[in-house]
C-alpha cells in the first residue's frame, strides 16, 4: 500500500508525541471488549488503530471516538503488544485540534444523547477533568 507524504508525517509526528505505533498491534480487539466507553462510540477503539494503519485520517477527524475516551488505561492493560491506546488516542486529538487550528473542544461537539450520558462511568467524568481543566 502507497501512502502519502501527508501520512507518514502525520504518524512519524504521532510516533513523536505518543511514543507509540499504531502498526504495531495486530487487531486482537481486546481493547475493545473492554473498553468503559465503546457504547457511546462511533468507531471501537480497534477500528481506530486500524484506520491509522489504512491512512483513513480523514475519517478519524470526523469520528467521536477519540474525544470519548475516558483513557481509563484498560485498553492498554489488555493489549497483549503493550500498545498504550489510550496515548494514542490523546495524539489523534491533538492532531485532530492542530487540523482545525483550535485547542479547545466544547461539550456540545460530542452531541451525546442523554440516555449515551447516563451510561457512561465515572471514571469517563473524571477523566475528562484531566482532559480539560487546563
């Protein structure tokens, strides 16, 4: 498969921020099966590495995914290659802001029913303190 020159700066620099390679994992979805969070998420959390693998970016900055996760860390207590997914989930969202030139998301372009709310653990809410009190 020919990627572009886009491609390979965009991994080479989420090489750089996460210290992780998405081409690393195998696609066993065992981060999935115990990911927290998948219930309100476009995309499992094994769809998303392997959209980084095919070079769909395009797809990923449309996705909800990476804004949900919790990075609870599960997925990468699971991962038999011990790829931290929840880094690089942090890398797609950085990567993701630098494409539309901002540094903030609001709550409203998470567009969460109540009922996606209402289901989602605790530990998501705490997270994403960490994630966005700064």
């Amino acid at each position: 498969m020919i990627f572009s020159e886009s491609y390979h700066r965009f991994i080479d620099e989420l090489k750089k921020n996460t210290g992780q390679d998405p081409n690393q994992c195998y696609q066993c979805a065992k981060c999935s099966a115990g990911c927290p969070v998948v219930a309100a998420m476009d995309l499992l959390p094994h769809q998303v590495i392997r959209y980084l693998q095919l070079g769909l970016l395009g797809e990923l900055e449309e996705s909800r995914t990476p804004w949900i996760c919790a990075s609870c860390f599960t997925c990468a207590a699971r991962c038999p290659r011990d790829l931290d997914l929840a880094r690089l989930m942090e890398g797609v969202r950085l990567a993701v802001l630098r494409l539309r030139e901002g540094n903030r998301l609001s709550p409203a372009d998470l567009e969460l029913t109540p009922e996606q709310l209402e289901k989602l653990p605790a530990q998501a809410l705490v997270s994403s303190f960490r994630k966005y009190a700064k």
